[in-house]
C-alpha cells in the first residue's frame, strides 16, 4: 500500500494539532541571575500540555494554593499530590547538549498556583499562574499571590512538609513526567503564551511518517 506525501502530511498536520503544548522557560539562557518563569500567567485548556524548560541554574515548579504560597498544596488539601517537577540542574545536563523539561497535563481550569522552591526563589517572584480567573475573584490575582509569597517565613518543597488530614482534594492537584530535549531545540518565549509541538511529539509524528512511507 502507497501514501502520497500529501497524504502523510495531512495526517501529521491532523495529530500535532490534536495536542496542544504550552512552553514555560525556567529562568533564561541570557541571565543567568533571572528568577522568573516566562510567561508567568497563562491560559489552558483542560487536556492541554505545559512543558516546563529549565534553561539556567537549579530550579523547581511546585504547585501551592493561593492562600499559602512558598508551600506545597498536600500541606493543607487532604489526598492532595500536588505537582513537583524535582530540582533541575541544567549544568548537569548541559555536557549532553540536552535541557532538563517537566511536562504536566492540565487537569482542571480551576487556577493552578505554581513557585520554585530553591532558596528563596519564591519570596524572590518566581511564581506564576495558570488560568487565573479574576472575574470570579478580583483579589486572587497573580499579582496579589506574588505579594503574599514576598512575605513567607519558608520556601519548601514536598518532603519537607507533612501531609493534610483535613479538608478534601478539589484544587486541581496534578502530576507530570521528566524528561530532556535538546538544548538547539528549546522554545524559550519572552512573555505571551507559547503553543507549540513539543520535540518529543514531533519524533513521534516524523515515526509514524516513515512507517507510512514504507507502505
């Protein structure tokens, strides 16, 4: 059996649309000094992808609540596993060419409250937002979560807390996988929303082209 190429490119164009990958940079490539995911408040659809990129230092992205930042969410919703992508250490993965990347799926569209939780990183402002819904509440913005995390006596992560026993498991808490990418194929957007194919995605569709062509 024969595919033609438009045939093939066809199918491709149909599974790359089918899901969707919003890239977050981790720090920058240029400043090694930055403290900041960008963009730090973005819009996703239940089902879409996030895909952390960790271009400079030992970062992390750890999912809180809005009224307890700088802490992990299972200290306060029972059940909770929250997101921790682990601390990445880009110079460790930096000899191999290759950046380290968190990718989560998004599990609700209730807002998901996310910092690093290396030092002070999250005192620091680097913390961000995903589907921020002030016309449900106007004080619970980005903005006003930054401002609480400013004032946090500790920056913690999952194994330095203990777990809720009150309380049940409705703010979205969700997981996600660690991989790499190469380091010349990294999308590091500025600010905005970067949608994209992620590089893992698209040797899966260049697989499934070849398989095609043999037939």
């Amino acid at each position: 059996m024969h595919f033609s190429s438009s045939v093939i490119a066809t199918a491709l164009l149909g599974l790359a649309s089918a899901q969707k990958v919003h890239v977050v940079s981790v720090s920058s490539t240029t400043d090694k000094t930055l403290l900041a995911f960008s963009p730090n408040n973005l819009k996703a659809d239940v089902g879409d992808m996030i895909q952390f990129q960790f271009l400079n230092g030992n970062h992390s992205v750890v999912q809180s609540n809005f009224d307890n930042p700088c802490t992990p969410i299972q200290a306060f919703v029972k059940n909770a596993t929250g997101m921790f992508s682990g601390y990445m250490d880009v110079a460790a993965s930096a000899s191999t060419g290759m950046i380290p990347t968190y990718t989560m799926e998004v599990a609700s569209n209730t807002p998901l409250w996310l910092y690093c939780s290396q030092g002070k990183h999250c005192q620091s402002g680097m913390v961000m937002v995903v589907n921020e819904n002030t016309s449900a509440n106007e004080t619970r913005s980005l903005d006003n979560y930054k401002a609480a995390a400013a004032k946090a006596t500790e920056n913690l992560d999952p194994s330095k807390i203990t777990p809720a026993s009150g309380g049940d498991s409705t703010d979205g808490t969700t997981g996600g996988t660690t991989s790499s990418i190469p380091s010349a194929s990294a999308t590091a957007p500025a600010q905005g929303l970067g949608s994209v194919v992620s590089v893992s995605a698209w040797t899966g569709l260049l697989s499934i082209a070849a398989a095609l062509a043999m037939l």
